[in-house]
C-alpha cells in the first residue's frame, strides 16, 4: 500500500474541512482503484512538519495560491518525489466554494479529488494512450470530464467532487452501441470522447502536441490548464497549440 498524506497551509480552510473533503474523496477512490485495477492508497492527514514524512511517501499540500497566477493545483515529481498543490484561495477568489454549491460551481474538494486520482493514475505525469489510429492521448482521468459533479455525502453534507473516465475510455475497440461505460456519471457513450468543459492533450504521429477543449469549461480554469498545471509539462514543445471544440 502506498501512502498520500496530506497537509493544510492554507488559510481558508481549516484542518477540519480538509479532513472532510478527504473522507468525501475516501468514498469515491476505492470505486476508481477497483475499475483501473490500481492498489488502494492510504490517504491521512497530517499535522507538523511535512518535510518529516517519509520521501517514499506522495505528500499533497493544500496552499491559499501559486506563485503562478490563477493556478487551481496540480501534481509533480520533484527529486524522486511526488508532490500535489492544491490552491484555495484562488479557487474560491474565482467563485468556487468549499463543499458544493450547484453542478456548475468548481469546489476545492473537487480539485482534491480531481488531483488525487490523477495521481494515482500516473504519479509522474509521462503516461500516454494509443488509439491504433495514430494519436497519443495524455493519461488525464479527469480532465475529460472536468465539469462532471459527482455528489457524495458525508454526515449531511454534500461533497462536490470531480467526475473521472473508466478504462473502457482509451479502449479503441469499446463498442459505442453496448452497455459498456466510459466514465463514472455515464455521460460519455464511446471511447477518447468529450463531455462539456472536458478537454486533453493529444500528440500526432509526427509528434506534435495540442490540447482540445470542449465547448463550456470556465475560462480561469482554462487559462491555468493552458499555463500553470502539469499539462504544460505536455505541452512545452513549440508546436503545440490549443484548438478550442
């Protein structure tokens, strides 16, 4: 089993509503291990100094911004560690909220949960899938769903988190017309699709790099996708460019 502790040096939220939007998170990734066929994380908080868990250990840490403007959070390996970022701040700044508030308003605990499966899909942000057709697709599980609320309640409260793909989704050869699923709120009906405000990177045979967004993702959030996530680690050859659907 491996370990993602994670830590609040934020000052909007307190250590108990992370704490809460960890429990809320702790609902739904045992559904994402079981259908990626991943082991089950140890997800705990912690108090104290960080830097005294062990380097084998993920370490998210929850901050109020990025020095890099408009930053919602991300996930890196830095020195033979995986670290996660999730900022608060910025997020409630541009209209977000906590816990939940409608299907159209972005929560931290979605960017945690959304940070979190990622993570633990491909902890070092360099895995890519094949559509036989000759198109690479970046290994994001949640970014093509990226506006898909899935609700879940913890002692009465509603916990907004972030909707993700299932395998089936980079699986050429699903068949459209069957009852196979592709994401958790079965919105998408066929394989490397995009629901509303979803988007990917994709890289041609010739190995040039875009990122494709569908129609209705909020522009902050696209702003720090096209700029400050791991995505621009993706995106950082000169023949990228960002197509809008």
């Amino acid at each position: 089993m491996f370990v993602i502790n994670i830590y609040n040096k934020s000052s909007v939220v307190t250590n108990d509503e992370v704490k809460i939007m960890i429990s809320g998170c702790e609902l739904l990734i045992p559904i994402l291990c079981e259908k990626w066929s991943i082991l089950l994380p140890s997800i705990q908080f912690i108090e104290g100094n960080p830097l005294n868990s062990s380097r084998n250990d993920i370490l998210f840490v929850m901050l109020d911004n990025s020095d890099q403007v408009g930053a919602l959070g991300y996930h890196t390996e830095e020195n033979n560690r995986v670290n996660g970022f999730i900022f608060c701040k910025t997020i409630l700044d541009n209209g977000g909220v906590k816990f939940y508030k409608d299907n159209n308003t972005p929560t931290i605990a979605s960017a945690l949960f959304h940070e979190l499966a990622e993570t633990i899909i491909d902890p070092t942000c360099n895995i890519w899938w094949d559509d036989f057709k000759g198109t690479l697709y970046s290994a994001e599980i949640c970014d093509p769903v990226q506006n898909g609320i899935v609700l879940v309640n913890i002692d009465n409260l509603q916990i907004g988190l972030s909707d993700f793909i299932y395998p089936s989704w980079k699986d050429s050869q699903a068949l459209s017309n069957s009852n196979i699923q592709f994401n958790y709120l079965n919105t998408l009906k066929s394989p490397f699709t995009l629901d509303n405000g979803g988007y990917y990177v994709i890289r041609n045979k010739y190995g040039k790099q875009s990122q494709i967004i569908k129609y209705n993702t909020q522009s902050w959030i696209l702003q720090y996708k096209k700029f400050y996530s791991r995505i621009s680690l993706r995106l950082k050859y000169p023949t990228s460019k960002c197509l809008i659907l």
